[in-house]
C-alpha cells in the first residue's frame, strides 16, 4: 500500500489532464486487449445467419444457443470435454503432489549435490517440449500407451514437474523454521508434519502452481495430435475444435462455440486464483 | 561439511532457508538447541546419521518422472537424430542403420531449412520486442490509472492470458477472416486474406502471440514496480528528481532482475511457437512460407515420417534453447551476487520487512521463555 500512496505523492505533481488521458488509455487497451473473447462469446450466441454475414456487427439481436447444441450434439464433444478434465486434472493432482515433496526436500533439507540439482529443474525447464515429441512417441508406443489418455497425461506431467517445483520453493520457504521444530517438540513424525501442518499451509502456493499444470495441459495440442492416432474417442478438446474447419466452408459458429467451451474452465480458474498467481510470480521471480 | 563436536551448535548446513541477512538467522543456534535430538539431527545433511536419505526420498517421485519422460527422451532424441530411421524401419521393413551425421548433413544442406532457421529467429525476435514492448507499457500504465481503469486492464489481460493456445488461434482467424472478419471491414481492406502472404500471416500470427503472452510481463512487471518501496520514490520526489531520473536511477536497477526473467522466458516461449502456426497457417503456410523450426520438426517426422531427419531437427532447436539457458543461468548468477551487496531493503517490499521483524520479535521471545525454561 506504502507503493501507492507514495504514487499519490508523484501524481500530485502531475497534471490532472495527463492522469485523466492515462485512464482513457487504459480503458482504451483494456477494450481492445478484451475484444477477441468478446467476439468469440458474440459469434458463438449469434444465429447462423448473422456470422455468415458479410457486414458483420459488434452486437446481436437474437442471442442464440443454436451454434453450442451443435457443437454438443455433432462431434461426441461432451466425451473431448470429459477426456481433457481426466487429463488435465490428473496431470494438476499429481504434478502437485510430486513438487511439492520434492520442493520441500530441496528447501527444507540440505544434502550434497542440492544445488546442482536445482540447476538441473531450471535447465529441465527450458527444454522445449515439442523436440520431444518423435522420441516420446516411440516410447508411449513400446509401453502401448498410444491412443490413451496416459499417453498425454505423463508428458505433461514431466513437463510441469520442473517449474512446479521451482514456483514452490517460495512458498515452502515462507513456512516458518520455528513452525516446524515446534512440530517435532511437540512430538509429530516426519510425515506427521509433512502432511498436516505443511501441506495446508503451502496448499494456496499449489494452487497458484497448478493453474501452470492445468494450463499446459488443458491446451495441449501436439501430444494430443501427434499420440492419439487412431482412437477418436480419446481425442481432447483442441482437437475436436479442428472438426470444424472444413476445407470448403468452416462452420464458424461450431468453432467459436467449441472454443468458449474450451476457454471458460481455464477463465474460471484463472479468475479464482489470480490474486495468489501474481503473488506466487513475484516470489518465484525475486527468488 | 564436518559434523561439530558439540551436539549444542549445529553446523551452518542446519538451518535450511536461512537467507543471509534474515533476523533470525544469528539467534538459530541457541533456538535449535532443545529439539536437537528429533528431527534436527536427521537434517544434518550428507553423513551416516539415519534419516540422511529423507530428501532423497522426497525427490524419488520427481527425479523418476523426470529421468523417464524427460531425461531418457533427450537421449532417444539425440540417439535417433544419428539413425536412419524412417517408416520402413519403424514398421520393421528394413533394419535401422547407423547414419552417424547423415542426418544432419541433410539437413545442414537443405536451403529450406536455413531459410526456416532465419524465419523462426526473426520471428521469435520479432514477438519478444513487441511482448516486452506492450507488457512493460502496459505495466507503466497501470501504475498511473485510477482503480476502475487498473482493474479493468487487469482483468482483461488475465482474460487474453488465460485463452488457450487454439482458441486464441481460431478466434483470431475469425477476426481477420477475409469473408466475416471485423478486422477487414473496419480497416476498409475488402476481403484481403492475411493468410495468403508471407509476412501477412507471420504478422497475424505475432499478433496472436503478443496478445496472449504480454499478459505474464505486464503483470511480473506490474508486481515489481509495486514492490519498489514507498519511501524511495517519495524521497526521489522530495530530493527534486525528474520522472525520467527516478525511473533511472530508481526503478530500473530495481526491475533488472524481473526484467531479465521475463526476457528470457520470452524467447524461450516464442521459440517454440507451435499451436499458433499449426492452426492458424494450416500447418506451416502455402508451400510451407511459414514454417518455423517446430512446425518443420514435426511436418518431417509425422507428415513424411522422416523421424532421424526431424529429431536432428529437434537437436538443433534443443541446443539453441540450451545456450539461450545458459545465458540466463549467467545473468542470474551475476544478479546474484550483485543483489548480496546491495541492501536487502531495497528488494523486499516494506510489508514483508515488518512481517520477519514481527517474527524475529516473535521468535525472539519464544526463545527466551525455552531459556527460561531451561533454567
């Protein structure tokens, strides 16, 4: 707060007019950063007619849920929804899971070789996902894990894992050392505490961590394409959202329906856990 | 690290998250003295003392996830970017052989590829200085609007941050469709399609991209700026510094770091842009004009089933991203030690600075009653 007023301070000095400009910027960029999700719900309400129009206007009329019901009803949508809750939600619970054991051991423990292995989670970061994919093939198809959900599941789970931990360093961090001697006078096991006086305690850092997870996941859109071959009934959202694009006409009301459907959950969370999110960043940052 | 001979001053190694500088960190001895038989004692790091593994254990989940989806397929990917492998040998037909840098020649040879590399460079170039550009901007902006302006730009960005890859794609194809896009009709362009030409479609695609990822540096930026603490620009005020000065002199040794991060993961995320160019050129564009590395890698491997020749690709952008890391593990050594000379104040915002003096004070006199105790 001590930030703002002493903002207050600088603005003072300013012109009003100035200040009164800035607003207007503001206003300004957030309408047009907003715009394309506002198109895109729009499209989607709008009756067929009116996407198909070549005089296309910022508002509709007749609001209409005709281009959803298709998107439900056509392409077994509601079974690409379903698949990419699995999947994403798997790769949320147990990425979770994992760095958060492992950031406790890199932050509440020392032991030979932390450091380096601290180095190594960085690294493992940037390694870019998609290099990945020919050899992550071959071997989702000599575990026979192609065309199923596994198959999209582990790689962002090894994918996520590294910047989970690292985003979660902070949060274990700011556990107090005294909270946990405190703990052991009082008698608690390892896991004791590990479980029920830490895990509660850094659970807002995991969901802040998790949106990374859930996002990775929830857009993929190589894995899906590059495992899932065959068996259509385990395809994920980004794929069904491309049944749309015909190579004559693409159904234009179909896509932006399927993609609000797609985007919404991820707003939503997105939403729910942004105050914890910028905070999370900005720890993972000074760190 | 040696184990001390008085069980009562445990080595340094002791106390975990012990940042130099925190208050509390030169009373810890005596504070750790009465636990010292529990748990303290396992965390004594290496040695022979039982619960020396207790890390390990905590990091088996991860490094075996890691050595198996991450570590293992670096290797597979290097391993195969040296064989002849194409159909005939995935599906058995013919044997594997060793090619050794056949695959690479290839590829070093062919005028696409370095026409590809250049494109995916300068593309990636291209979308970091304008996603630094808008974020930072943005971020300025923020810090001198009203309430209702700063949610509302907020909020917006969290919106463009949120859509997914693909969906950020087709809603954007939408918009600049040539047939029932806004974009057109308002720019009075008539059913000009962007996807057409080269740069119309690398230009489409930027856009794209910079919408959905100047969100991440408007907002670190945003927090960092935030974090500057008040006294500092109220005495650069009062001391007569001109806006130019203070964000000179003041907030941009202050944001280096933050400004480092972003940069860096930046070109890191803009390099590997592949959703965006797969959906919204079809696949890498009209004889494959917009094509970047990714795309490439994977039309070689899975569209023609050259799987040696797109893992040498994939080594090729591994190692570029490699040396981009390191030049950022660099970067961020070097802050680091720049950062132990400096004031802690000037990090920390002042929040936090009364929050660990509320908990040394804390601490101070739970040590003091255990002493008492003691006694």
């Amino acid at each position: 707060m001590s930030a703002v007023n002493a903002m207050h301070g600088v603005r003072r000095i300013l012109r009003q007019p100035w200040r009164l400009a800035a607003d207007a910027t503001a206003l300004l960029a957030a309408a047009v950063v907003a715009f394309p999700l506002y198109w895109m719900v729009l499209s989607a309400l709008k009756p067929a007619g009116e996407i198909e129009s070549t005089r296309p206007r910022p508002w509709t009329s007749a609001p209409s849920l005709d281009s959803f019901r298709r998107v439900f009803e056509q392409h077994d949508f509601g079974r690409y929804f379903l698949n990419s809750c699995v999947v994403a939600g798997s790769v949320v619970v147990l990425s979770a899971l994992i760095a958060f054991l492992a950031a406790t051991a890199v932050t509440r423990f020392r032991f030979r070789f932390r450091t380096t292995l601290l180095v190594m989670f960085l690294i493992a970061q940037m390694v870019p996902v998609e290099a990945l994919t020919i050899p992550l093939f071959f071997l989702m198809r000599d575990f026979g894990q192609l065309n199923t959900l596994g198959s999209l599941i582990l790689p962002h789970l090894a994918f996520s894992l590294p910047f989970a931990i690292w985003m979660l360093r902070g949060f274990v961090k700011a556990v107090p050392d005294a909270l946990e001697e405190a703990a052991y006078i009082d008698g608690a096991s390892r896991a004791r505490f590990l479980w029920r006086i830490l895990f509660p305690l850094v659970l807002p850092g995991l969901v802040a961590t998790s949106v990374f997870s859930f996002i990775s996941a929830w857009n993929d859109f190589l894995f899906a394409k590059s495992f899932i071959i065959s068996d259509t009934s385990q395809s994920t959202l980004p794929m069904a959202l491309l049944v749309f694009f015909k190579p004559d006409e693409n159904d234009w009301g179909g896509i932006m329906a399927a993609s609000t459907v797609m985007t919404l959950p991820v707003l939503v969370f997105f939403v729910l856990v942004q105050r914890r999110l910028v905070s999370g960043l900005g720890g993972a940052v000074k760190d | 690290m040696t184990q001390p001979a008085d069980a009562l001053t445990p080595p340094p190694a002791v106390a975990p998250g012990a940042a130099p500088g925190r208050p509390d960190g030169a009373r810890r001895p005596g504070r750790r003295a009465p636990a010292a038989g529990r748990g303290p004692s396992a965390r004594r790091g290496p040695g022979t003392r039982p619960g020396a593994w207790t890390p390990w254990l905590y990091l088996a989940p991860a490094l075996v996830v890691l050595a198996g989806l991450l570590v293992y397929p670096v290797y597979e990917l290097g391993l195969i970017s040296f064989l002849d492998y194409t159909q005939a040998q995935v599906s058995g037909g013919r044997p594997t052989s060793f090619r050794g840098l056949g695959n690479y020649a290839d590829l070093f040879g062919d005028g696409q590829f370095w026409q590809v590399l250049v494109a995916t460079v300068l593309f990636a170039a291209a979308c970091v200085v304008c996603t630094l550009l808008v974020g930072c901007a943005f971020a300025v902006l923020l810090t001198r609007v009203r309430a209702v302006p700063r949610l509302a730009l907020m909020l917006a960005a969290l919106g463009a941050w949120a859509t997914p890859a693909v969906t950020g794609s087709t809603v954007w194809m939408f918009l600049f469709d040539p047939d029932f896009g806004p974009v057109d009709k308002v720019l009075g362009l008539g059913d000009h399609s962007w996807t057409y030409g080269r740069y119309s479609a690398f230009t489409l695609v930027l856009l794209e991209v910079v919408w959905c990822s100047f969100p991440f540096v408007m907002v670190t930026v945003y927090a960092g700026i935030r974090a500057v603490p008040g006294e500092i620009l109220e005495a650069a005020a009062l001391d007569g510094a001109s806006q130019w000065r203070t964000w000179r002199s003041v907030l941009a040794p202050v944001l280096r770091p933050i400004l480092v991060v972003v940069t860096i993961q930046s070109v890191i995320w803009d390099f590997k842009v592949f959703t965006q160019i797969y959906v919204m050129t079809g696949g890498g564009g009209i004889a494959g004009q917009n094509l970047v590395l990714n795309v490439y890698a994977y039309q070689k491997a899975f569209a023609s089933s050259q799987y040696g020749l797109g893992s040498a690709i994939g080594v090729v952008m591994l190692l570029i991203l490699l040396a981009v890391t390191l030049i950022y593990l660099r970067l961020l050594r070097r802050q680091e030690g720049r950062e132990e000379t400096r004031q802690e104040t000037r990090q920390g915002s002042r929040q936090e600075i009364r929050q660990e003096t509320r908990q040394g004070i804390r601490q101070k006199s739970r040590q003091d009653i255990r002493r008492g105790e003691e006694r």
